[in-house]
C-alpha cells in the first residue's frame, strides 16, 4: 500500500511517460504509415489468432539455435506473465490491504507460484543473454568487417541497448522477486507457494519491521516506476519487439513465396528510400531484435561479403530514431543504399530465402533487396557482368549468349529423338531451362532425364529453339520489364502448345512458372521433375529393379524447399532407389544455399570472400560421412561440381543427381534404347552452332 | 550543342548466316537484327557529352523499318531527348541511306552528328563520310575521344599500333565513333516498356534519296573452307603442336 | 582501260605495308587491263618515290606531311576528277575510310569496301568483299570508277615493294576548307609488355566470357612463358589494357605462335595477327571464321581446352 504522495506521485509519473511513449509510438506509426502501399487486411482475425498461438508457443524463435531459444522461452513466459504480476502490484498499492501473499485462495496460490518461479526463470534467462552477449561473445553476433553499418552501431549502440535492456529487466524482476521476499519475511513465516522468494527472505529475518516496510516501498518502486519510465525508452529500444513482432508475424506475406509482388509505381518502380518501401517492411526494424539468426544463415554473410540482413535492419532503425522528425521532411528522401545497406551487399543476395525463413519475428530483410535491386535496375546501375547477361536474355533468350537455336543441341548425343511440343500434342512438357541445356555440367544429367523418361514410355517433349529463359531470376536481379516480356512471349508459346502438365529439373524454373506466370496469363500444372519421377515410381512406369546399396546425402535446393515446401518428393525417390540417406545438419528448410541464385550465378565472386558457400556446403556433407552428395537442380550440380574440386574433395566427394540413381536403378538393357529411337517421330529441330559475334 | 545520332540495325552476327537461293542475298528466315554496335557507342558518347554538361540535346533517328520503334524507345530510356522515325522510302545501300540522313539532318539542324564508325554490312561505304559529303560539313572517323569547347571540338582518331592523332573540328561537323568514354549502357526493360507508354517518336520524310551506288552484288558465300585449320582431336595433338612449333 | 590510282598511306615519314600490298595488285590489274598504275603521295612523301618502284607515276599532291581527313581527301578528289582512273585503290584504314567515302560520294563513284580479293573480269573488276564479321565474302562487279577500300594483309606487301623511278608529277589540289585541323600525333603510353616483340602469344577474345575468366588465359601463358594478347572488344570492356590489343587499330604481330582463345576471326582482328607463323585456334564454333587463317584449331568449349592443357602442361 503506498501512501497518498507515492500514489499522487506514481501517477504524474504513469502520466509523464505515457504521454513521451505515446509520441514515440506515434512517431512509429507514422513512419511506418508513410511506407508505400501493401494489403495484409484479409483475415485479420485468423492472422492475429495464429501470430498469438505461434508465439504463445514460442514456434518462430525455436526454428534455431535451440538452447538460446530456450532461455528466451523463459523469459517470455515469465515477462508475459509479468503483466498480471504487475496489475497485481498496482493492485497493491492503491487499494488498502490487497496481497496475494498469505491468502488462502487457490487463484492467489497459484498466482504466487507462477509469480515465483517466473522470476526465476527472467532473471536466469537475463543473465544468461547478458552473458552470451557481454562474455561469450560469440562470433556469429558479430558482422563482417566490411558490412556497413550505421556509426551508432559500430560505437557499441547495439551493446548499450542489451545492457539497458538486461539491467531494467534484472531490477524490474529483481527488486520485485526481492521485495516478495521482503513481504514474507514481514510476515514471519515463508510459503511453500513462493518457493524461491521463501529461500532468500531469510536474508532478511533480522531487518527491522520499519526497514522491511521501507524496503517494499522501495522495491515497489524500483519493479514499477523503472518499468514506467522503461516506457517512452521502448520505442527506441528492440525491447519494443514484445509488440511489434507478434503484430509483424501477424501482419507478415500469406502469399505464395516464390511469387514476388508486382510493381505499384512502373514509372520509379521498387525501392530507394525508406518510405518507398511497402509498410511491413518500414515495420521490420521494430520487430528486429538484432539476434543475427538471418546472418548466420546467410550464404553471403557466411562467406564474409557485406551483406548482413540483419545490419540492414538494425541499420534502418538507427538511421530513424537519429532523424527523429526530420524524417518525414528531406531526411526521409535519403537513399536506403546511402546508410542502410551498400551497393556489393544488395547484389550479393542470392535470394535463397533463409533470412525471411529464420527470422523469429518475421522480417524479410530479403524483400527490401529486391525493391532496391528494382529501383537500381531501372536507372541501369547494376554490375556490368549482370548488363551484360540480361542483354543477352533479350536478344537471345538464354543467358549465355548463344543462338537460340542451339538450346536443344543437348540431345544430339541421344540415341532417342525428342517430341516437338510446339508442333505435336504431348502428355507432359518439358520445360528444360537454360542451365540445363547449355552448361557442360547439366547436359549430362539432362540427356538421362531424357533416358530415363523414353525407357518408361512417358510421352513428353520439348519446345527446342522457342524455349526462352523463364526469368525467375531476371525477376530477382530488379528487371521485371524484362521478365515481363520473357513470361509473355513463353506464355504464347506454351499456348500454342498442347500439353496436359508441364515438368522441369530446375528449381527456378519451377517457381516462376507454377507462382508467378499464373499472374501473366499463365495457368498450368507445373511440377519438378523428382514429383513426376515420384509419381511414375509409384505407378509403376519407372521399374527399379535394383536396389542400390549407397550411402548419400541430399542438398535441398533453395527454390525447391523453402520456397515451394517440397522436401520429401526427392527423398522418397532416393529411398525407393535403395539410397541410405544420410541427412546433413542444414536440411530442408535449413539447407544452405550453393550461391547461384539470385543472378550471382552471372557475377564474379567478391573479393572479400573467404570461402565459396558450396564449399562450405561440400565440406558439411564431407563431415557426415558420405561420399556422395546429392542435387536436384542444374544449378546446384554446376556450383557443387566445382565445389568439389576447388575445396579438394574430387576424389572424396561424387556430386550426383536424383536421376542418376533412378537411371542406375531401373538398370536398363542395351537394345532397348534403339528401340525406344525407332517409336518417335522423325521430328529434328534444327541445331545450327553458333558463333562468338564481331570480334576486331 | 545539339547531337544527332543515326541507329541502324545490322544482322546478329551471334546467328549463323546462310544465303539464299538467289546467292545474292543473306537467308532472311532465321535472321535477328539488332542495333549497329558502333551506333551504340556513338548514342552513348552522345549522352555522356550531355550527362557532363558538354550536349544539351542529343537527338536520335532511325530509318522506319522493322524494329525501328523499338531502337528509338530504347534511345530514349538510355538518355535521348528526342527520337526522329524516317519514313517515306527504303535506302537500298549506304549511300541512299546518308543521303536520307543528311536530308533529315538539314532540316532538323544539329551542331554535331555522331554515326558508328562502320557496320558488319556496309559494303559500299561507311555512313560517316558519305553523310558529312552530302551535307558539305567536315568529318573525322575512327574517334574515341572527344572534348568539347566551344564551337570546336578536339577529337582522338585512332590509328594503328596504338598511335592516336589529335584534330581540330569545327562544328557543324560529323564524327564516326569507333568507342564511346565506356561501355553503351545497358537499357533496361522496364524502363523501356516505361518509354514506351509515355514517349512519343517524330516522324520525318527521307526524301528523296538518289539513286543506288551503283554496285550490285554478283554473288555472295561463305569463305571457302578449303586450306583450313587442321582441326585437332585432343589435347595431346594439341600438345604436340605446342612442342613441335617451339613452344613448349 | 584507264588507270587505277593507288592512294598511298604513310606514317612518321614511313610508307606504311598497306600501300605497297596495294601497289603489288595494282600494278597486276592495270597490267592485265592495259592501264596504268598511278600512286598518289601526300606532303613530302614525294622524295622516297623511290621505293614506289611498282608504279609507273607518282603524283604528288604536296600539302602537309601529317595525314589530315579534310585535305587529303580533297585533294584525291582534285586527282580523281582529273585523272578519271577507272579504279581508285585506298587502304581501307582509319585514314583510307576519310578519303574513300568522301572522295566517292562527292563524285558519285561506286565504293566497294574490306576488299580482300580483286581481279579482272572483263570491261571491270570483280572484288570480293569480307562481310558480316569475315562470315561472308560478297562479290561485286564494277565496271567505270570504282573506290575500292583494300583491307590491310589481303595482298602481299613484299609483291609490292620495288625500288624505281617512276615519273613524279607536282599536282596541284584543292586544300579543303580548313575545318579540321590536326594538333599532334600522340605515341601510345610505354606499357609493361610489348607484344610485338613476344615470341608466343596467348590471345583473348569475347568467348572468355568475363574479366576474372581471364585468369585462365593467364595460367596458360605463364605456362608457356607466352604474353597475353587480347582482341578490342576486351580493351573497350576495360578487361585488358590496350598493349594487349591486336587488330587493326591494336598491334601488328609476328610470333612464332599465336593462341587464339574464343576469338572469332573478323577481318580487323585478322588484320594484326595473320603474320604469326603458326596460329592456333580454339573456338566453340566450329564455323567461326578465325578457321580459315588457323593452321590448326578445335572446335571444342576454350575452358574445357585450356583447363585440360594446363593440368597437363603442368605435370
């Protein structure tokens, strides 16, 4: 029970800082408000109900490093508690003779043991975080050297802000366990309903009745006026993710993820400063509690370039609360690439998907990438090497410069001859891809598909010349002009043909055409191919008559997984070949990305890097013990084949594709393959070579 | 200081190239055409001078022909202020195609007209010189340096070996551009499917442009394979090679 | 016949090879045509008309020693209004290309371009034209004046060069209006390397694909204790400097070997290399012109090649 004063005092003091939060949290709304426009409107209810029972559960921030997520369980379900913990303790104040403390209620009963162990549980869990990040140190908090980062962040900002964050924790808590046990020792006896604060009230058994009343006064003030002032210090801290992150889970992208938005303004399309970017994303630095889990997933942070999704972040925040209100007049015309991220970092994103996949409180620090990539594009400032492959996407429709007519010049060395799906009608399609068709590397694995295909009777083929890139990565290098016209003139082709499913081996294709080209007119059955050779297993089209007696691993390609949430339809595949499979410790959604996507593929490595992400990945599954390492997608093939040899492990590692052990498996005879060459059409389309243009 | 760049288009050399059944001609059917690479530099060094504050006006044209609209579109979103379409005849050969430029440069006015030193097709000539005679103003080819001062212009001619002579020009004048200060931008799609909504191409008449000159093509084929290049199968032929011509 | 006029091409005081290839077939066609072969010199040139011995006059149109678009061109065209030669011979150089076109649209004479093969046919000549990159070979008869534009190499210079006294005629020409004025010749930059003199030469073309590509080419040349060339695509790319440069407006070179990688063999890249004794040539495309002036080539991916020859070179 406080006296009249404290209680005059405490609500001046509710008043002050409510009214300096208010500002801070307006301050908030209207920046985010000023972000260009998103619709997250439908279903709000169902959304909010699922961000709730999602973080009630603690579902997002278990998604890694589980020991850490652990002790943040502790401190969530403590600090959730803690709401009704502090009603009480303003209950206790204001009205005369109210305490749960001694009361025979089983509500107050069990109230006190809650309140009692999960004080225990903040205050451990504080001390462990304070200690990761103030002893351990450990090395994935930190950035690249040549990340830029905000000058509040290189002072030491993000340090600060744990440290005031962890002490008002500690005091709040602290003082508030401390003064319970104040209570108890006033009364005389302990509780066996407040276990903890029962042990250290005997530090207090010989204070006086007169200190014991004092001491709760001041452990009330201490637990409440700290959390009061704590306020308006909320919205510059991350500790504001306590709101915003289940808001932002709530409010985060329900559409498909390999389906990027449209462009809202065409003529100054994507992002070059904060407020060009969509709200949600105006919203992330508030959710952001700058754990660096999206860093440590990074392909590109983790082989040392300066992309860090999560000093992007940290980066926006720290440029907005040092603008304060300049903010919505020139400060808000600066360029995001200005302070926030720089130019090497934006392109050496390869969209793989893990920051947005990791992150627990749902920010898509990828997403902020694409928009700026959009807005860079479109005033044609991109490495010179991307220029140039797109230029030769628009002339050539593939993007290795060569004749179009070349595209099918794969299939020369089969003994079968390939449908031509733009001129007969066929059951599947078979969209090949550049990769595929053109790099070395794939060829092979390309003509067994072909192989395997024809040995089961599968009526496919192929569109040969008329196939272009399907763009799924022009989209993601900010040229969606470009992609626009890619879709559009594939979309007329496909209409032109007769075909009941489309398949593919790519992964990007994949994406592009079953998510995105719907949105350009373009609705058809897409699968990748290891569904189909799933289905034919099971059908019984494909016969795997051997089983084969090997040990391998299976690499999750990015935009087969965590895009499209196909996991098991290779894995299955593989078993039914008699793969043992023995699994890597980044699998399935985890899966680290070999570095292809997102146009790095097209761009030379930065000088910065300390170690290809395909090495890494080859050196992972060298660690679990197999030799055989396997893909499902052209681009992998290519990055892990020479993986392979630059990490030294050709002769220990065999980088393999699915259909290499369906083609082994079905164990084929000889003659059957002239056969099978004999009951196609004499369909040929023209291969004429190429050349390499003017040269003087 | 008004720059007028002529774009023609040429055959993608990235194709191969058949010729047809009359033996004169190259086979049209699976043909692609893009713009002139040289005339691509020559734009670019046209909007650089402008992007430094040496151009005021940089000024595109193109024959109307096929794909034409899309060159000009693609000159604007790289930087063009304006984009001239010349209709009304189809220039057979170089010298009707700098006598319609040179008709369309008359009356649009320039200080400076900036053409690709040469094209893979320009049989009869290049349109530098042909279009500089026509329109009686001075002309230097083979540039890849130009400063501007005033009325006159300071230009690098490239010579072989490396060696470089500087002139003098005086404006109006034509210059044949052998490369730009770098490399001619990249235009992207989106910007120029932008261009294309909001932009709008002039027209203008050729004119009258004379008579061919008068040179027709006899025939036309491949280079003869014969004394070729002894074509190797391996890589030990190939090292064998090396040793026996000294240098392994 | 009339004659054929032979504008000749020089350089610091030096009559450059162009004139003396062109002067070899001059002197053949204006034989076989009953004409004569005329060579035109500028400024002071005049004084070495000795070592124009393959042509039966000179005319010297005096004016500056140093090569100038504007004057030299008006005054061939004085020469060729006057003479009226039936054919008019130009190197087709960065200086030919000033003189040739202007001098042909002023006077409305067929022009014929990158000549890489002339003869007689009758009442004419039949010249045949390297087109679309060297992909193709355009024939064209002319017959009255013609301008044809002589690509550097396509005829022998030693059938050229003959000393003599041919007549030496003082001409007197047209000045041109003084728009363009040259300043100064400037000499390339000393570079690191000077690939003419370089015995192996490991070159580089557009089919390397990208600047850090070139690190292959390099390990291949260490090998080989070769210099890396490269074609002008790759200078004007930044990718290499211009020392490296061969081609028309590049170097000359000679080397016992030359090492063509992913180049495709037009005309002006031909034009600096075709000298070297042997030329090795690796392109994807096996139509790819750079075949025609190899001694051995193959058709294969240049990485494949390159990787392969490195590894086994180093062992």
């Amino acid at each position: 029970m406080l006296s009249p004063n404290e209680q005059i005092a405490f609500i001046l003091l509710v008043v002050v800082c409510g009214r300096l939060a208010f500002q801070g949290f307006n301050r908030i709304f209207k920046t985010v408000k000023s972000g260009a426009k998103a619709d997250r409107s439908d279903n709000l209810v169902g959304r909010f109900m699922n961000a709730l029972i999602d973080v009630f559960l603690q579902k997002p921030i278990a998604k890694a490093r589980p020991i850490v997520s652990m002790f943040h369980s502790f401190i969530f379900f403590g600090f959730s508690f803690y709401l009704l913990v502090n009603m009480n303790d303003v209950l206790e104040a204001y009205v005369d003779g109210w305490t749960t403390i001694g009361s025979d209620n089983i509500v107050a009963k069990l109230f006190n043991v809650f309140a009692d162990i999960f004080s225990v549980f903040v205050l451990v869990g504080m001390i462990f975080f304070l200690y990761r990040r103030f002893v351990q140190k450990p090395k994935v908090m930190e950035f690249n050297t040549n990340v830029k980062l905000h000058p509040g962040v290189s002072a030491g900002g993000l340090k600060k802000d744990s440290l005031i964050v962890g002490i008002f924790i500690l005091i709040h808590v602290g003082s508030r366990w401390l003064g319970t046990a104040m209570h108890l020792a006033g009364n005389g006896h302990t509780d066996s309903w407040l276990p903890t604060a029962s042990i250290i009230s005997g530090l207090f058994s010989n204070w006086s009745h007169a200190s014991l009343e004092t001491g709760i006064h001041v452990t009330w003030w201490l637990a409440m006026g700290l959390i009061v002032m704590f306020l308006p210090y909320f919205p510059r801290s991350k500790h504001i993710h306590l709101i915003i992150a289940p808001v932002n889970l709530a409010l985060g992208r329900k559409t498909a993820r390999g389906a990027m938005d449209g462009i809202s303004n065409p003529a100054s399309p994507g992002s070059k400063t904060l407020s060009d970017l969509p709200w949600p994303q105006v919203l992330d630095p508030w959710a952001c509690i700058m754990c660096t889990r999206c860093h440590e997933v990074c392909p590109a942070h983790e082989s040392g370039t300066p992309l860090s999704p999560s000093a992007l972040e940290i980066n926006k925040r720290y440029f907005i609360n040092e603008q304060g209100n300049a903010l919505f007049n020139d400060a808000g015309e600066t360029a995001l690439m200005d302070y926030a991220i720089s130019d090497d970092a934006v392109w050496s994103c390869t969209t793989c998907y893990a920051c947005v996949e990791v992150c627990p409180v749902g920010n898509e620090p990828m997403m902020d990438i694409m928009e700026m990539r959009r807005n860079q594009v479109f005033d044609a400032k991109m490495p010179d090497e991307l220029a140039d492959v797109l230029r030769s996407l628009d002339e050539q429709g593939n993007s290795f410069n060569e004749s179009a007519r070349r595209r099918q010049k794969w299939s020369k060395k089969l003994d079968i001859k390939l449908k031509n799906a733009t001129k007969e009608p066929v059951k599947y399609l078979w969209y090949v891809g550049d990769f595929a068709s053109f790099n070395q590397n794939c060829q092979d694995t390309t003509r067994k598909v072909a192989e395997v295909l024809s040995a089961a009777g599968v009526d496919f083929g192929i569109m040969g010349k008329k196939e272009k890139s399907a763009g799924n990565d022009v989209r993601r290098t900010g040229e969606e002009g470009l992609f626009e016209v890619l879709a559009e003139q594939n979309i007329k082709m496909l209409e032109k043909c007769d075909f009941e499913e489309i398949f593919t081996t790519d992964p990007h294709t994949f994406n592009t055409l079953k998510n995105e080209y719907p949105d350009k007119g373009g609705n058809y059955t897409v699968k990748h191919y290891s569904t189909l050779l799933l289905e034919l297993i099971q059908s019984g089209d494909i016969d795997l008559k051997k089983k084969l007696d090997i040990k391998a691993t299976y690499h999750d390609p990015c935009y087969l997984g965590r895009y499209n949430g196909i996991y098991n339809d290779p894995r299955d595949v593989m078993k039914l070949c008699g793969i043992d499979l023995v699994e890597m410790p980044r699998n399935k959604e985890n899966s680290f990305c070999c570095g292809a996507g997102g146009g790095r593929v097209w761009l030379p490595d930065h000088d910065d890097m300390t170690q290809r992400p395909s090495e890494n990945r080859i050196e992972e599954a060298v660690a679990v013990g197999v030799n055989k390492f396997t893909v499902a997608c052209p681009k992998d093939m290519t990055m892990y084949a020479d993986a392979a040899k630059t990490s030294g492990n050709e002769d220990t590692m065999a980088v393999k594709d699915i259909i290499d052990f369906v083609l082994e498996a079905m164990d084929l005879p000889e003659p059957i393959m002239e056969e099978i060459a004999s009951s196609y059409p004499n369909e040929e389309v023209s291969t004429e070579p190429q050349s390499e243009g003017l040269d003087l | 200081m008004k720059i007028v760049v002529p774009l023609n288009q040429v055959p993608d050399l990235v194709e191969d190239l058949e010729v047809d059944a009359s033996g004169k001609a190259l086979d049209t059917d699976d043909i692609k055409f893009k713009l002139n690479e040289f005339d691509d530099h020559a734009l670019e060094e046209a909007i650089l001078l402008k992007e430094s504050g040496a151009g005021d006006e940089v000024v595109a044209m193109a024959i109307d022909r096929d794909g034409a609209d899309k060159m000009l579109f693609t000159a604007i979103a790289k930087g063009a202020d304006k984009v001239v379409k010349l209709t009304g005849g189809n220039p057979a050969d170089s010298h009707q195609l700098g006598k319609a430029f040179a008709n369309a440069l008359e009356s649009e006015g320039f200080d400076m007209v900036f053409t690709g030193v040469q094209s893979v097709d320009d049989r009869d000539g290049q349109l530098g010189p042909i279009v500089a005679s026509y329109l009686g103003a001075p002309c230097v080819s083979v540039v890849s340096g130009i400063s501007i001062s005033g009325a006159t212009a300071v230009v690098h001619k490239e010579y072989s070996g490396g060696m470089m002579g500087e002139f003098e020009v005086d404006m109006p004048a034509v210059l044949g551009i052998q490369a730009a200060k770098q490399a001619p931008r990249y235009a992207p799609v989106s910007k120029i499917r932008q261009v294309q909504e909001t932009a709008s191409i002039m027209e203008a008449s050729m004119g009258d442009v004379g008579s061919a000159n008068g040179s027709a093509v006899a025939s036309m084929a491949p280079p003869a394979k014969g004394s070729g290049a002894e074509m190797l199968d391996d890589i030990d032929d190939l090292i064998d090679v090396l040793k026996d011509k000294g240098a392994i | 016949m009339g004659d054929i006029l032979v504008i000749t091409e020089h350089l610091k005081g030096e009559f450059q090879d162009i004139t003396f290839e062109m002067l070899g077939k001059a002197k053949e066609l204006a034989g076989a045509s009953g004409g004569q072969c005329i060579a035109v010199t500028f400024g002071n040139m005049n004084g070495k008309a000795g070592e124009l011995g393959m042509a039966h006059s000179v005319v010297s149109v005096g004016g500056s020693d140093d090569f100038n678009p504007e004057s030299y061109a008006a005054a061939v065209q004085s020469v060729v209004s006057a003479k009226s030669p039936s054919l008019v011979m130009v190197g087709s150089t960065s200086m030919g290309m000033d003189i040739a076109n202007s001098v042909a649209t002023a006077l409305d004479i067929t022009t014929v371009s990158y000549c890489a093969d002339m003869s007689s046919s009758d009442g004419g000549f039949s010249v045949t034209s390297s087109m679309y990159g060297g992909k193709m070979n355009v024939v064209t008869d002319v017959s009255g004046s013609a301008v044809a534009m002589v690509l550097a190499g396509a005829f022998n210079a030693d059938a050229g060069k003959s000393a003599g006294s041919p007549t030496v005629e003082d001409f007197a020409v047209d000045s041109g209006a003084g728009k363009v004025r040259f300043k100064q010749l400037i000499e390339p930059e000393a570079a690191d390397v000077d690939i003419t003199q370089s015995d192996i030469l490991v070159a580089v073309g557009r089919g390397i694909g990208s600047k850090d590509d070139i690190e292959l080419a390099e390990e291949l040349a260490d090998i080989l204790d070769a210099d890396l060339a490269c074609s002008r695509p790759l200078v004007d790319a930044g990718w290499m400097s211009k020392a490296h440069q061969v081609g028309k407006s590049g170097m000359k070179v000679k080397p016992k070997v030359y090492i063509a990688l992913g180049i495709s063999g037009a005309p002006e890249h031909i034009e600096g290399m075709k000298s070297s004794s042997t030329i090795i040539a690796i392109n994807s495309d096996k139509n790819a012109p750079i075949f025609d002036v190899a001694h051995y080539g193959m058709a294969e991916d240049l990485f494949d090649v390159v990787e392969e020859l490195v590894e086994e070179l180093e062992d």
